[in-house]
C-alpha cells in the first residue's frame, strides 16, 4: 500500500525550484545596551560591518544604573571600556537617537527604515540578519508608600545612593526590603529573577559600609541560584535578617510624616512584628520596555508579559520563528548581565551562519498561489504563524518564498483552494488515497 501511495504521488510531483539570493554581509543590532553592543562587537571581531541602533542619546542601557555586581566588579568600569570598543570599531555605525519606522525582506536580504534624531533624517540600511537587544526595565512600584516617602526607594535608587552618597546610607540604624513588588502577582505572574540577587548584593554592600546597620529582608522565596547561593550564606553569616512572607499577608507600611514602620507576620514567632527602619527599600519588578510596535512591524511574537518570544525554547533558543531575525538579552526576559552577554554571544554565532555566505538558496517545499483564484479574502494573511502572505497590487494574495516554511496552514485554510504547497498539491493527495484503496491483480 504504501508503496503504491508513494509511485502516485512521486508521478505527480513538479520539480521544485529554488532560487538564488545574494546575501548582504551585514548585521542590525537593535538596542545599545550590554546586550547589543557585546553582540555588535562580536560581529564585528567576525570581520562583518554593523549598525547598532541606540533610541537614547548615550549607549549604556541599564548598566547606567548599576555601580558594582554581586561578585564585585565595577560595572561602570566595565560599561566605559565596551563603550570604547564598540566607538572605536571602524565596521561599527553606531545611531544614537534613532527609531526603526520601516522594515521589510527577508533572511540575508533585509531592508530598515531608521528616522535618526535630532534633525530627524531617514536613512535606509541594508542588512542580511537583525539582532534585537531592546532591553527591560525596573517597574515603578504604585504600592507601598513608593513616591510619597523619600525614605521608600527601589533597589536601583538604594544602589545609587550607595554609589553617590555612601556616608548618608552607612548613617542608617535599620533597612527593610521587600521583595517580589509587582511580580509574581496575578498582573504579573512571572519571576523577575534578579530582584533576590540585587538585594544580597545590596545588603551585603550596607554591611560593608557599617556593620552595624540591621538588615532585614522580607521575601516570599529566595532565588539565589547556581552560584549566588555563597552570597546569601554570606549574608546570613554577616547577620541579615531573611523573613518570609505569604501573598495573602504582605507587610504593611505606614508613615506619618516622621516614623516609618513596617509591620509582618513573623512564621516563627507566630506573632506580628513591627519595624521602624530608616529606610525602606522595594525589590520590584523587571518589566520590557516599550516594544508592540517594532513587534508588530517585524511580525515578532510576543509572551502575554511583553517579553519576545523564541522560536523553540530548546532548540532554536535565540532565534525568532521568522529565519534571520535573532533576540537577546532582558527584551528577551529579566536577566544578570553575565547571562544577556552570553546570549548576545549565542545570537551572534546564529546570525554567522547566515552571513557567512555569500548566497543562499530560497524555495523548496512552499506555498503557491494560482493568482487568477484568489478573492484576496485576507484568509492567509490571518492564519498564517510567519506572517508570510500580504496582498498585492493587483489584489492577489502573494507567498515570499523566502520566508515561507511550508506548514500548510494557509493552505488548508484558503476558500478557494487557490494556493497550493508544492509535493503536497490536492491531486497528489488524491492520488494517493485512491492508490490505497485500488484493488491489485493477483
């Protein structure tokens, strides 16, 4: 039978034409943080010419915000020597203030828009495989007393002030933290994962100013992994309070003017337990930045956070599903700087494998439309996961074969049975369920 079904089909079968395209030898990287610029500069030290996209007047990102990591390092030092490399780099462009506002191709031969500020000019750049980089941020917490106290700060604040003003913070007798403000919440149900790290570090770094200053750390579980877990035993040897909460019994703050005071269940003590720091710090939430629209321009796939969504968390794990198109760092979800530069790292090695070759051949096993069939009903537009059909001038539905994938679904979708996927055309599949039921000659 089966034998039978496959000389059916294989006497139908039109050869499948692939095409020829040209690759351009160069990359896109947007957004000028760490994760952008370390993936610049690895394409770069590739031999490849790079444009990295900044819609900030400065390259930085959020490593602006941050002065020391939790193993110590300095992150401003390190910030100014990338910076550095990636200026100084002849086949990187850098565009601060810029915004992509068009974008269309596709693998090996993309084409962006850019509106370059402040004279606001257009420019065209030719690419073969974009990297988007676009970052996260810090959530400004609505819950709290945050923004009616100055005494009531987020961890990036708290950093800050230890960075800038040291003397100011070692003065203080007593810290509360509070982690998990604003995630894990039913808003935002996901663990922003840095938050219990950035709070040992600062912790750690209060108790390095004055050893004498009490800190205390309200959490709901900490999440110290791999080898961050030697810092929270650190913290716990050096005398840091770490207390657990449940959701249903969040700490309460309250403020009247001079006294601060934080008031909990204590699961040990069984009891309520009041506190009057002189500060009160806020672990909240990583949130993407603003994003929709370059994801609606580049038909990029986002979670129900915001984040970007990969094509296969384990086997195309920095890859979008539309071939060519890349991703990295915290726009991807909440990340420690080491884990968005190895990404950035891994984004690179993917792209290679596109630039890398001079040409590339499209086509295959894709869609076809039979144009003069077509309502252009706007049904494989709508169903098609890649975003690949568009209507064309002559109001036909029209298949990129360079970005079709072959699944079928417009196929099985269109009214009209007016598009087509190549080896698998209706008469081939005909053919075949007659071959299987066909009576043979003894």
């Amino acid at each position: 039978d089966l034998v039978r079904m496959a000389v059916a089909n294989a006497r139908l079968n039109r050869p499948l034409g692939e095409l020829a395209v040209s690759v351009v030898q160069k990359g896109l990287v947007i957004g000028g943080g760490v994760t952008g610029m370390t993936a610049a500069l690895k394409l770069a030290e590739q031999g490849y010419e790079v444009f990295l996209l900044e819609k900030e007047a400065q390259l930085g990102g959020n490593l602006k915000n941050l002065y020391y990591t939790l193993e110590g390092e300095d992150v401003q030092a390190f910030l100014k020597d990338l910076i550095g490399k990636v200026t100084s780099d002849p086949r990187i462009h850098v565009l601060t203030n810029s915004l992509v506002v068009d974008f269309s191709g596709s693998k090996g031969n993309f084409t962006a828009g850019v509106m370059v500020a402040p004279t606001m000019y257009y420019r065209r750049i030719e690419h073969g495989i974009a990297i988007l980089a676009t970052g996260a941020m810090e959530w400004k917490p609505t819950e709290y007393l945050y923004g009616q106290d100055p005494r009531i700060l987020t961890q990036l604040d708290l950093e800050e002030r230890i960075a800038k003003q040291p003397a100011e913070v070692s003065r203080a007798n007593q810290i509360v933290m509070i982690q998990c403000v604003g995630s894990r919440n039913e808003e935002r149900p996901y663990c922003s994962r840095t938050c219990c790290a950035t709070a040992v570090k600062n912790a750690l770094k209060i108790k390095e100013l004055n050893p004498q200053t009490k800190v205390t750390i309200l959490y709901r579980d900490m999440r110290t992994y791999g080898l961050m877990e030697f810092y929270y035993a650190k913290a716990r040897n050096q005398g840091i309070l770490f207390v657990k909460y449940e959701p249903e019994e969040k700490p309460e703050v309250k403020s009247d003017g001079q006294a601060l005071s934080i008031s909990f269940n204590d699961r040990i003590l069984k009891e309520k337990v009041e506190l009057k720091p002189d500060l009160l710090i806020l672990s909240a939430a990583t949130i993407p930045r603003e994003n929709e629209e370059l994801a609606t321009m580049l038909k990029l796939p986002r979670t129900a956070d915001g984040f970007f969504l990969e094509a296969h968390m384990k086997l195309r794990p920095v890859d979008f599903a539309s071939d060519g198109l890349y991703l990295a760092g915290a726009g991807h979800g909440p990340k420690l700087i080491s884990e968005s530069i190895s990404q950035a790292s891994a984004a690179v090695a993917r792209a290679c494998t596109i630039l890398s070759k001079e040409r590339m051949f499209v086509g295959g096993i894709v869609a076809v439309v039979e144009g003069e069939r077509c309502a252009a009903c706007l049904t494989c537009v709508r169903v098609c996961p890649y975003s690949v059909p568009v209507i064309n001038a002559k109001g036909e539905a029209e298949i990129d074969v360079a970005k079709c994938k072959g699944c079928g679904s417009c196929v099985a979708e269109c009214p009209a049975k007016a598009i087509e996927l190549m080896h698998f055309r209706d008469v081939q599949l005909q053919a075949k369920c007659e071959a299987l039921v066909m009576e043979v000659a003894a």
